[in-house]
C-alpha cells in the first residue's frame, strides 16, 4: 500500500522460542505490513515456500551475494547463514510501506549500529522456565542443543536494553496489540504512520 510517504523499517528479533514469529505472522495479516524475505542457506522445511518464507539459496550462492553486498546484514545462526536483502528494503521504504523484519537478536544489532533507521522491537520471553517449556514443546531439540539455546537466549536477553521498545510475550494477543500500538497500526490507515 502506498501513501506517497517514505515507509519503515521495523526490525521484530528476539531470543528462539520467545514467539516473535507468531507475532509476526498476525502483524502481516495488515495489509500495510509488508515482510522482508531473508536469504537463508537451511533447507527448506515442509510447507515452506521459496521466495515466500525464505530465499533458499546454497552457500555458495549466499556467500556470492554477500561479496556483491546484496545483504543490509547477515548472520550464522545454528550453522546456517541468514541475511536480508539491500534490495527489496530500499524498494519497499521508497514505496511507502512498513517493511517487516524478523531477524535473530546478531542481524539487529547489526542495523542498529550501522545507525540504520527504523523501529527496533524486542521480543522477550515471560521467563525462562517458560521459554524452556516452550523450547521443549517444539520438541526438535537434543538434551544438549536445547540447553546451548536456553544460554544463547540468556545472552540474547541481555542485549534487549539496545532495542527502543521490549514487548514481553506473556500473552499473544496482549503481545500482538502492544506491537500494532508500537506501529502505529491501530490509527485509520494513513495516519499514525
Ligand atoms: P528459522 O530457521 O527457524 O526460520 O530462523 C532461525 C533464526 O534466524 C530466527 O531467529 C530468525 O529470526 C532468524 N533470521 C531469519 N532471517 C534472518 C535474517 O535475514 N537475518 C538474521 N540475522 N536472522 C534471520
């Protein structure tokens, strides 16, 4: 959706397992909430799309583009690389929209220090035997890799002070209402933008 106006990024990140990709996935059923596709070297999983959830690319392919500089950040996160396109950034801001990132807490604090405008958003779990619960749930975790994960969010969690806003995902639709507040979503469209 256009208005004429410069868009925004907004940079949603936060520690695995604190909800941020459920969160995501109610933001963009607004029709101004566009999301920014990262490039991603992991294999695709069942039901994903490519070019709809990920850019699957080999590492070659990744390392290629990131040589050409066609990434605003990048990052390795469990082994696997991830990054956002320069691209479709650039071309989404100019068109007006609001440009959905959901990146690990690394590629946000890439942004941020590189002084690249935008709303930084971090999603904090409740706490964390409930992240652990969660973690557990998922159920795709060995013993040891889920305790390396509970320590990276231990970590992850320290760096939230960097954010502008901390949304604790105590509860989803509290959550998801206390981000569209932080967007501006919930003025008519057009305005609060
Ligand atoms: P998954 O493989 O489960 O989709 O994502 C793993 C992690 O990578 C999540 O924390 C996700 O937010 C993060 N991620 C996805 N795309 C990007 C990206 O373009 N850059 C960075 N830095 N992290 C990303």
């Amino acid at each position: 959706m256009s208005t004429g106006e410069r868009g925004r990024m907004v940079v949603i990140s936060g520690p695995s397992g604190s909800g941020k990709s459920t969160i995501c996935k109610r933001l963009l059923e607004d029709p101004r909430v566009c999301f920014s596709v990262s490039a991603t070297t992991r294999k695709m999983r069942p039901g994903e799309v490519d070019g709809r959830d990920y850019h699957f690319l080999t590492v070659e392919e990744f390392k290629q583009r990131s040589a050409h500089g066609d990434f605003i950040e990048h990052a390795e996160v469990y082994g696997n690389l991830y990054g956002t396109l320069r691209g479709p950034l650039e071309d989404a801001i100019e068109k007006g929209q609001l440009y959905l990132l959901e990146i690990d807490v690394q590629g946000a604090l890439q942004l941020k220090a590189l002084g690249e405008p935008g709303q930084y958003i971090f999603i904090a779990p409740p706490d964390f035997e409930e992240l652990r619960r969660r973690l557990e749930r998922r159920n795709t975790e060995t013993p040891v890799v889920l305790e390396r994960r509970l320590h990276k969010a231990a970590d992850e969690y320290r760096e939230r002070t960097k954010y502008d806003h901390v949304v604790v995902n105590d509860d989803l639709e509290h959550a998801v209402a206390q981000v569209r507040g932080l967007m501006g979503l919930d003025a008519p469209a057009g305005k609060g933008r």
